[in-house]
C-alpha cells in the first residue's frame, strides 16, 4: 500500500524506540522507501546498525557525518519525504519541535520538511501530563502535525498511566491512512451495516448466522482511509473497529433497523453489508425455556426490511448499495433485490465460490448496477472495498452532474 512512497522515520530516545525497529520492517513491507534519523540519545537504546539493517539505508544520526550519500543532507532528505513520523517523540523532542529549535539532524530535517508529521509521544505519564508537554503539543497541532495518542498501561518506568507507544502495527495504520489513498471521499458522510443480527429466543438462546462482518469492516475502514467520515452499524463480531471509524453497536434486526434509518437523512452513501435476520422469535421469553417431552417450535415472524424502509425515506443524491449473498442464481436474485429495493448497485457474491464467503480474507463479487455488471474477480475484502467504492463514487459524480 505505501510502493513508492518515501518514509522518514525519526527515532528520539526512549525505550519504546525497540518497537520502532518493527514499524520500519513493516513500512518496507508495504512497499515503503524507509529512511531512518536517530536522536543521540536514541543510539543509547538501539544501534543505528539495527535501523539500517531494517531500511536498508543508512541511518543517520550524526548532523556532520562527512560519509553520506546525499548533498546538503538535511535538507534532500526533509525535500525525499511524503511523510514524516517521529516515534518515539521524547518530551524533549516535542519541545524542541514546537518551538523552531533544530540542533541535531532529526530537529534540522523536521524543520527544513514541508510534508505531513506525525508525532508519537511516548514518556512517563507526569512528563506527558505536564501542562508544558500538553502545551507544545497543542502547538505541534496547531503547526499541522498529526498526534497519535499515547495508549494507557504500565510503563517501563513501573508508574501506570498514559504514555505508552502503540504498537508498531497501529502506527503503520497511521501511516497508511496518511498516505496509500487519495482522500476523494473527504467531506462525505457514509454509513455501513456489517456482522450478523442476534435474535433472541429466550435470556440463553438466540438465532444468527456465519456472517463474521469482515466485508463490511473492510467497507468501512475503506472508506476512512479515504477520507470519509464512517459510521459503522455492527452486529456482534470479534473484529476491532477500523481505525477512524464510529462504530455503533446493535444485536438484533430491529436494533439496526432503528440505528440505520435514524443515520438515514445525513448519509451521502449507505453500504448495507450486514446479514440481517428476516425472521425473528414472535415470542422472547423471560425466563430460559426448559425442555419437556412435546415437539419443539418456535413460531417466527418477519422482521422488517431495513433496506426496503430507507428506500422510502431516500433522497436521490444518495447512493444506497446492498449486498446479496446466494447459492443459486447469484446474479438474477441479486437483479431483482436491486430492484425490489430500490438501490444504486448490489454486491453479489455466491457461497459456492472459491475464494468468496463468510470468514474468508478474500472475496469474489459482481457489482450490479441498472446498466453494469462488473465482475470483480477474487481480491482481499480490502481491495474489494475499494472497487465497490470506485463504483459507488462513478455513480455519485454521474449524479451529481445529472
Ligand atoms: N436486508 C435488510 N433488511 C432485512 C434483510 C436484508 O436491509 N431485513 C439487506 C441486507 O443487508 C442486504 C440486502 O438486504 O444488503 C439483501 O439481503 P438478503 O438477505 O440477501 O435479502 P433478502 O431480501 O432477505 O432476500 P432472501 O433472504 O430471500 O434471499
């Protein structure tokens, strides 16, 4: 996701510079150009030898190191960078930072860069807590850095509290959302259904599906990285949610009909990806039902169709997608749900497809549209996501213009 950009690590000294060395190799795992400038003291805790080995450049730490590849050094490589992210970023380095003061190289290149910046502090909780850190990172803020907050827990210092780096893997998000996508949904308010509905028999039991929700995750993370300001109505899964992204949390078919209808007026696009029940128990028991030697069964009504009700409410500058997950006649079923429910496009894909399916990373749809059928081939769900959107945002401009 990052081929060729350029990264500028900036490495300050503190413990948690050991977990930058993982940021480094999976920056290059993305396909980053990785550049490393390390603080003196930084070299008190990771040998630049481990930063160079990682980059597979050179790392610099010494402003007059007469052994570089580069002219005016400070300079070509503040000009060479998309993007800096400085991690650890020390109390002193923060300070340092915020006020214009370049006395090494890390301090000189920040200064002389004009790309983004990210910065993560990393320092005992009282350092972080002071009013003069907090002020000078208000002034990095106000400069155009991006602050990734410091997570919470023990610290190598023994104290407990915030000022811990987050892990390697968080910060490449960071980096990510920064730079793999061109931020073309900046300003757009999208909601996405993902996960399955629960619908309750009685306090023990309930009815669900497979869904695991990863379609919808990959939507909506999708759709942050590029800009968008997500809401993500989820059922129950063992997923995160994505990073940028609201997550609001429902159980049963008719929680998400409430949540998705109430976000209805003020979204630009709907991604509706969730496997919602159509049925659900006429009755939910109080108590936990006991079995008995009669015949088991449990009367089922339907649930309302979530789609079909924002159809009703829909204004026509909304791009409305559904999802249609088959096992025969993948493309006339999902035909006539895009038309029974009124949609933009569908998002067809077939259980009996290689590659395609619930708890699977990949996935094999067919977009449909009134006047297209657009088969994706087998992608991640990420990559999937961002064809879908492709698809979503054509249809959105041809509206616009219309
Ligand atoms: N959907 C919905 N509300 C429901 C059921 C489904 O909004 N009560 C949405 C799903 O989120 C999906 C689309 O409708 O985007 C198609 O879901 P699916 O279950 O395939 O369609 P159904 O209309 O329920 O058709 P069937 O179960 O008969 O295949």
């Amino acid at each position: 996701m990052l081929t060729g950009k350029t990264v500028l690590v900036g490495v300050s000294g503190g413990i948690s510079a050991y977990k930058t060395v993982f940021l480094v190799s999976a920056l290059r795992k993305q396909g980053a150009n990785v550049h490393v400038i390390m603080t003196r003291h930084a070299t008190e805790f990771v040998a630049p030898l481990t930063f160079e080995t990682m980059s597979n450049n050179r790392c610099i730490s010494d402003m007059f190191d007469r052994d570089y590849e580069y002219d005016v050094r400070h300079i070509s490589l503040a000009k060479a960078a998309d993007l800096i992210i400085v991690a650890p970023a020390t109390a002193d380095f923060i300070a340092k930072a915020a006020n214009g003061i370049a006395d090494d190289m890390l301090t000189t290149v920040v200064l002389a860069a004009k790309c983004r910046k990210l910065a993560s502090p990393a320092m005992n909780t009282a350092m972080y807590e002071n009013p003069v850190t907090q002020d000078n990172l208000d002034k990095l803020r106000h400069y155009g850095w991006g602050i990734v907050e410091p997570n919470s827990g023990p610290l190598a210092c023994g104290d407990v509290g915030k000022g811990k780096m987050p892990e390697p893997q968080e910060l490449l998000m960071h980096v990510i959302y920064e730079l793999a996508c061109e931020k073309d949904m900046k300003g757009l308010k999208v909601v996405v259904t993902a996960g399955p509905t629960q619908e309750a028999i009685d306090p023990v039991r309930f009815i669900t599906n497979h869904s695991s929700g990863k379609m919808g995750y990959a939507l909506a993370q999708a759709c942050a990285m590029r800009g968008a300001e997500v809401t993500l109505v989820s059922g129950h899964t063992a997923l995160d949610a994505p990073m940028g992204v609201t997550r609001q949390d429902v159980t049963s078919a008719a929680d998400m009909h409430d949540a998705v209808l109430a976000l209805t007026p003020q979204a630009d696009m709907i991604f509706k990806a969730a496997a919602v029940a159509d049925y659900t128990p006429a009755t939910v028991y109080d108590h936990k039902v006991k079995k008995s030697d009669d015949d088991m069964s449990i009367p089922l009504v339907r649930t309302a169709d979530i789609l079909a009700d924002v159809a009703k409410i829909r204004r026509d500058d909304q791009i409305i997608c559904g999802f249609a997950m088959e096992t025969e006649d993948l493309l006339a079923n999902a035909r006539g749900k895009l038309e029974r429910k009124k949609l933009d496009m569908i998002c067809a894909n077939s259980l009996r497809t290689e590659g395609a399916g619930f708890s699977g990373d990949t996935n094999v749809v067919t977009v449909i549209t009134a006047d297209e059928v657009c088969e994706l081939g087998k992608l991640s769900k990420l990559e999937t996501a961002h064809r879908i959107i492709d698809k979503a945002m054509q249809l959105r401009a041809a509206r616009m213009e219309g």
